[in-house]
C-alpha cells in the first residue's frame, strides 16, 4: 500500500470552501483544517468558523486511484497553484495531516478544567489592548468573557476580556 501523497494548494482569496468543494466533486480526498473565531459583528460577539491556513488547503493527490492530475487539480475553480519549490510539489507527511485533524476534533479551547482560573488567580493577557501584562482574574462576565483587574497606576482596574484573550499562570513544582 502506498503512503498517501499530501500536497499544499495555493487557493485564490477567500475561496477555500469553493476549491475544496470543487476538488471534492471530482473524487479528491481534501482537508482544509478549521478554527473557531470570535468576531464582533454588528456589535455582537459572535462564533464563527474560518480556515486555520486561509488561502490554502491540502489535497491527497494520488492519481492512480481517483484520475485526477496537476493540470485537473490547478485549473480547478478556486484553486490558484500547487505550492513547490521549482517544479517538485511540496509533500506532506500524512503523520502531520493526523495531528492537524486530532487538534481540529478536540478542540482548541482555552477553557480546559486544569486552565481555568479561579478569583485570584494570576493571569497573563496574550491578546489585545492590554497584551503581556498580567491581571488578577475576578470572575467569568458571561460564557466567553472574564472580569479582571489590571493594576495601573497603583490602582486595579476591572476589565472584561474575552476568555481567548487570557491564560491562567501555571506554576510548575520543579
């Protein structure tokens, strides 16, 4: 049995969905990795899917077994180039596709059991106005946001941030 042969496409703006539902109607196994985003839409936060890798997708491109060549691949809608150096395609080990739909399946959610802060708690801000400072964590201010206290000018300042913006300080017993 051969080892699949994954290959990086190049798609045109915005226009993944499109190229992965083109490949798909001609018989080509096709992966485009997702990742949930908050977004401020119309003044409400909102939850929405977008491409972990926007602008390219990957492609299990073995031609013996569903017909498909370079030249059907490349001139598919929404596709722009098969990604390589010179003319050799660049491959993809099928090991790094798994990894990348076990992360996908799982989740990439902050809000694990041992990551959730606790009031009190210190917290390093990683996104945002307020990036690499540190903040006492005070309360959950909804599902997706936290109230915290930011010391500024010898005062603590309490700031809701979105739970994606903020990540508990472990200490490790070394």
């Amino acid at each position: 049995m051969t080892s699949p042969n994954w290959l990086l496409l190049q798609v045109k703006a915005r226009q993944e969905m499109r190229a992965l539902e083109n490949l798909e109607r001609q018989q080509a196994q096709c992966y485009c990795p997702k990742i949930q985003v908050e977004k401020l839409r119309r003044g409400k936060r909102i939850q929405v899917e977008e491409a972990l890798f926007p602008g390219y997708l990957f492609i299990n491109a073995q031609t013996q077994q569903n017909g498909l060549t370079y030249t059907s691949i490349r001139s598919s809608r929404g596709v722009s180039k098969i990604v390589g150096f010179g003319t050799e395609p660049v491959t993809i080990s099928e090991a790094l596709i798994d990894q990348l739909k076990l992360r996908e399946n799982t989740g990439l959610t902050w809000a694990e059991a041992d990551d959730l802060p606790q009031a009190g708690d210190k917290i390093n801000i990683t996104e945002g106005l307020f990036k690499g400072l540190q903040a006492l964590y005070s309360h959950a201010d909804g599902q997706q946001r936290a109230m915290v206290l930011i010391s500024l000018l010898h005062q603590q300042i309490p700031t809701s941030l979105a739970n994606t913006q903020i990540q508990k300080i472990t200490y490790s017993a070394e």
